[in-house]
C-alpha cells in the first residue's frame, strides 16, 4: 500500500487499502478492483447544479453547445488523472498534500476555502433533491429542503457495509440516471445528424455574447473542486504495493476507471442538452433554463405522460448520488487540512444544516423561483474556489521531488498548465459576467 508521508494520518483511515487487488491476475480482474472511484467521481459531473446550465444551452442553441459539453469533459478527465496519480504516487490526498507543502496560515485558508466550496456544493445537492421531491410528490419546497437532512442516515447504513457497497450504490443511481435519459431521448426523437455536428466547435460560440455567456457556464459548472480532493483519497482504498511498477499499473487502472465514467457523465449533460434542444429549441421555446419549468413543459410536448416523471426520477438519483461523494469530500478535506476526525453522522450533520439554513432562507424569501437563483449562486461559489484546487494539483503532480517516478511527464503538466488557465479565464470571465449583471 500507498505510505502516507510523515506526521500525516492516512486518507480515509476505516476504508485505506480495504480492497484488494489480485495479484498477477488479467487485465480484467484488475481493472474489475479497480473499478469504482470512477463512478463517484463521475456524480459530481452531472449533479442538479449542472442541469440548469445544460437546458439552458439546449433550449436556447440546440445542438450548437455539445462541442463545449465535450471539451469540459476532456479537461476533466486529465484533471481526474492527475488526482489519481497523486494519490498513488504520493499516498497522499490533495488535501494533505497541501498541509504538508504549505504554511499553517495558507492551509487554513485554503481549508476554509474548500468547506465553503462543499457547503455550496451540497446546497445545490438540496435544492435538486426538494425539487425532484416537489415534482414528484408535490411536497413544498420548504418541506424537501428539510427532509434532505435524514439522508444523513441512508449515507451512514451504506458505510457500515464496506466501501464497494457504497460504490455499488452510486453505480446502481447512475445506471437509473443514464437509462431516464435514454428513454427520454428515444421519446424526443432528436435529429442526430444535428447532434453530431454539434460535437465540432463553432466559432459562433466565441462571437455571440450570450452563446458565450452559457458556455462559460457549462464549462464553469463542470470541474467540481471537491472532486479532486475526493479522488485522491479515493483511489487509496486499494490495496497498492509500493514497487513503482505495480504503483504505473495501479494508475493505468484508475485512469481507465475515471475515464470511462466520465464518458457516462458525458453522456448524461450531453442527453440534457439534447433533450432541451430536441424538445424546446426546435419548438421556438429558448428561454427554458429553469428545471421546474422543463418537467412541466416535457410530457405536453413530448406526448408522453410518463416523460415528466422520469425526468424527475433522474433528479432525484442525481441529488442523492451527489450527497454520498459530497460526505466523503467533506471527511477528507477536514481530516486532510486540520488532521481532524469527527464522527460521520457528526460531521455530514454539519455540513448539511449549513447548506439548509441558506436554502430555506432563500426559498421563504424568493418563493420557489429561489430555488434556482441559489443553484446559481452555488455554482458562483464553486467557481471561486476552483483555482485553490486546480493549481496545487497541478503543482504537487508535476513535482519530481515529491512524486518521483510518478511524478507528471512533461507534456501530461504543460497540458495541465494549459487546461487550468482555460478554466481560470473562463471561470473568471462567467464571475464577472454575474457581478456586472
């Protein structure tokens, strides 16, 4: 296994190393071990905070925005390498990587950064599950913000029966979230042709202001922060020799691992937008961004009566799979930065009643519409923290100090370097787009 460097506990101590990788089995049995951290990386790439970005796109330019779908998901998947490596190569998490390169003063900073970036996150976790709750239950908004707190239960029953469960879990909600959406999209009918010129870049989408505007948002959207922190962990709870052959085998097998989930998660932003686009679009409804107004108008539209509830079945999938990775990366990040344990009912207790207080303070205010102001403002927040994650990860893999062997080829960092300021600019471009109006 992975050891953690000196005065550094390890990552994710109750699970760290507890599945076993066969020896000197196939390529097949390997990358079967290795399967999993794939899939809770890949939630974070389609979670409620994202669906409002990809309708929007859908609705407004058709097919037009797939490129930047496509572009976002390649970025992360070298950044999710990256993570990967890290954790192998280090037996280090980003988190205490950061603790142990950086000063006290830095690392609380970027400590207090990152909560503030979980708490966003899991607020737009809470707004999608009272949403998906509304839909299909019809119970007030108000009333499924205050339910999401007893997931706290359903995370801490799958933990006792061993991580692979809990991987399996995520798995099973991303299968039902993928087949929601090919139905929908076997329902829509879209012009696949369209669809697949959608997938080359357009330099439309650099000359229109407001085509622009959404890209960034996608874009913007899509890396989440706790996601590098997550898979670093993650990827330690196999049991990983420390030869540096069996260390490139276990990060081949990661790779493989995240980047056929994301593929998954591609499919599911690209199946949103194509569903807004093949629906709304091409019916001359381009002002569709708003999740609630989507259910509503999908069945009417569709001739479907059932398609609504699926789309809201999906909603529900991705809210709930999105509030198990939001657990761990909370778990992480305090224990990474602070060297700090709570007990888990504790610490998701926490992190979930911050993100409730805003939540129903903005629905009791604002009404429903709210809702989708706050899962706007969650994505602002996520953008802000973005480059505290982005650049020491970048920084610590291409370290040969630090990671030796491991450390990033050069042409693997100088692509890094190229992606994180892409996704700077960008991001910073969509904040100043918000606070200008």
């Amino acid at each position: 296994m992975s050891t953690p460097a000196p005065n550094l506990m390890r990552s994710l101590p109750e699970v760290h190393g507890s599945i076993r990788v066969p020896e000197g089995a196939g390529f097949w049995r390997r990358l079967l071990a290795f399967a999993g951290p794939g899939w809770l990386i890949a939630v974070g790439y389609m979670d409620p905070g994202n669906w409002a970005t990809d309708i929007a796109g859908g609705s407004a330019f058709g097919y037009t925005l797939l490129s930047v779908v496509l572009l976002s998901n390649l970025m992360a998947i070298v950044l999710q390498s990256l993570s990967a490596r890290l954790g192998i190569g280090a037996g280090m998490d980003l988190a205490q990587a950061c603790r142990r390169n950086y000063s006290k003063p830095v690392v609380m900073v970027l400590w207090v950064l990152c909560e503030v970036a979980i708490i966003a996150c899991d607020l737009a976790e809470v707004l999608g599950t009272a949403i998906a709750l509304k839909l299909l239950f019809g119970l007030p908004l108000i009333a499924g913000v205050c339910v999401t707190a007893l997931d706290v239960f359903l995370i801490l029953a799958l933990q006792r029966y061993g991580f692979r469960r809990l991987e399996a879990f995520v798995a099973a909600l991303l299968v039902v979230i993928a087949a929601c959406f090919a139905l929908e999209l076997f329902w829509a009918g879209p012009d696949w042709s369209a669809a697949a010129a959608g997938l080359v870049p357009s330099a439309q989408i650099v000359t229109n202001p407001a085509m622009l505007y959404i890209a960034i948002g996608i874009l913007g959207a899509t890396v989440m922060p706790h996601n590098l922190y997550l898979h670093s962990a993650i990827v330690q709870t196999r049991a990983v020799g420390e030869g540096a052959a069996t260390k490139r085998d276990a990060l081949k097998m990661a790779t493989i691992d995240s980047t056929v989930s994301l593929g998954l998660a591609f499919f599911i932003n690209a199946a949103i937008l194509v569903l807004a686009a093949a629906t709304f679009h091409v019916a001359g409804q381009t002002e569709i961004a708003d999740i609630e107004d989507a259910h509503r108008l999908l069945a009417p539209m569709l001739g479907v009566g059932a398609a609504s509830a699926v789309f809201a079945i999906a909603l529900l999938a991705s809210g709930q799979n999105s509030t198990v990775t939001g657990t761990l990366a909370g778990q992480i990040v305090m224990e990474g930065f602070l060297d700090l344990r709570l007990p888990m009912w504790l610490r998701r207790l926490i992190t979930r009643g911050l993100a409730i207080v805003p939540a129903v303070i903005g629905v009791a205010i604002a009404g429903d519409s709210g809702a989708t102001q706050l899962l706007v403002l969650s994505q602002v927040v996520l953008s802000l923290q973005l480059p505290f994650a982005v650049l020491p990860l970048v920084a610590f893999t291409a370290n040969r100090r630090m990671m030796g062997e491991m450390a990033a080829p050069r042409w693997l960092a100088a692509l890094a370097w190229a992606i994180a300021a892409v996704i700077l600019t960008l991001n910073g471009w969509m904040l100043w787009g918000l606070i200008a109006g």
